[in-house]
C-alpha cells in the first residue's frame, strides 16, 4: 500500500485512534482522538484548548497513536504512526466539522466552538499491519520528510543453507531457493525464531 492509502484508510475506516503524548514529568500519557482529515502534508484532528491534551502538545509535540479494525485479532488491521504535531489554529476548524458533522452535537452551536482548535501531523513514521492476510502483511511508511524506519531481521553472507531458519518460521516468509536466503520483509511477523534458531549467527536484527 502507498502512504496516502494508509492514511486515508486511517481516517474514512478506522477514524477512532489511541493516541499517546507526554507529560510534564516524561510520562506517556494516552486518550482516544478522532483523525479527521487528511491530505498530502499529513492528518488533522480537533481538540479543545481548555483540555489538559492541548497542553501537552503544545508543550511537546512528540505524539503517536494506534488505530485498529476488525472484529477479531485474526481479521484485525493496525496502523501505528510515531510523529510530530503543531497546532494550525482556526483556519480549517469549518472545514473539519463539515467533515465530521457528529461534532455538532457535543459542541452544538459557534459559541461552544470557540473552544475549538485544530492540529496537524505534519510529520510522521509508521507501519501498517495486516493480519486479516495470510500470510500477514506488514508495510512501512512515512510522510512530511520522516524517514521510514527498518525493523525486524535480515540474512547475512555467513547463511550456510541449512534452512532451518524456514522450519521454524511461522509465516514461511524466507526464500530458501537463493543462499544466503531471503526474508520477506512485508510477511514477516518479526518474531525472531529465525534469529534463534541459526547455527551460523548468520541472521541480524536491524
């Protein structure tokens, strides 16, 4: 998947996140926040500035959050997302409760808007993860100049053929038809049974 189908499934399909910032002491701290738009320079959401949230950022704009759907962990698609936000104020306050008309009814008329402010991700790392698949599907991405971070394991040239590593993977995500075989990156589950198990030390964690 591409960054901009991500984060446009974030916001039309999933919609509710968890999402975490930091407080005054260096302790994450966790709330439920609606993404309520997006576009190429990143997602948007709404909160109030007399709330103890909107300190937060505005203190530290480090956030991140964990959007999930699905009725099952087996049908289950989550998105986690590590970034920064700034506030952008009013400007696209009209256009964000156009998008989201349910607002409307916890902040039911303009005066109570007033309270209203709007944030930007401007700048973001993540990775989609989907295990609704078989075998699952794991894509990372970035936006706003983030640069996308490599997880999990790779092979190295000290790999002897011995495809033991495959015995043991649950997603069967290494080629073995190559030396030094191969992982699959975008099905592996990032286990580390591979790394475990082989007797040259020939795999590597990144």
């Amino acid at each position: 998947m591409q960054t901009n189908e991500i984060v446009q499934y974030i916001v039309e399909k999933i919609h509710s996140t968890v999402f975490a910032t930091v407080d005054s002491e260096g302790r994450p701290v966790t709330c439920a926040i609606d993404m309520m738009d997006w576009d190429k320079n990143g997602l948007y959401f709404l909160t109030a500035k007399g709330k103890n949230f909107y300190r937060r950022l505005k203190t530290n704009e480090n956030i991140a959050f964990t959007a999930m759907k699905g009725e099952d962990t087996l049908s289950c698609v989550a998105v986690s997302v590590q970034g920064r936000a700034k506030e952008i104020g009013p400007d696209r306050l009209g256009d964000l409760l156009r998008k989201n008309p349910y607002m409307e009814k916890i902040y039911p008329d303009a005066r109570s808007r007033t309270a209203l402010t709007a944030f930007q991700i401007y700048e973001g790392a993540g990775e989609w993860f989907d295990l609704s698949k078989q075998p699952i599907e794991r894509v990372s991405f970035s936006f706003g100049g983030a640069h996308t971070k490599e997880n999990g394991y790779f092979v190295t040239d000290k790999c002897i053929g011995c495809k033991l590593c495959y015995s043991k993977c649950p997603q069967k995500c290494i080629d073995i038809s190559a030396k030094p075989v191969v992982i699959q990156q975008e099905h592996c589950l990032h286990c580390g049974n591979c790394y475990e198990i082989c007797p040259a030390g020939a795999i590597k964690r990144r």
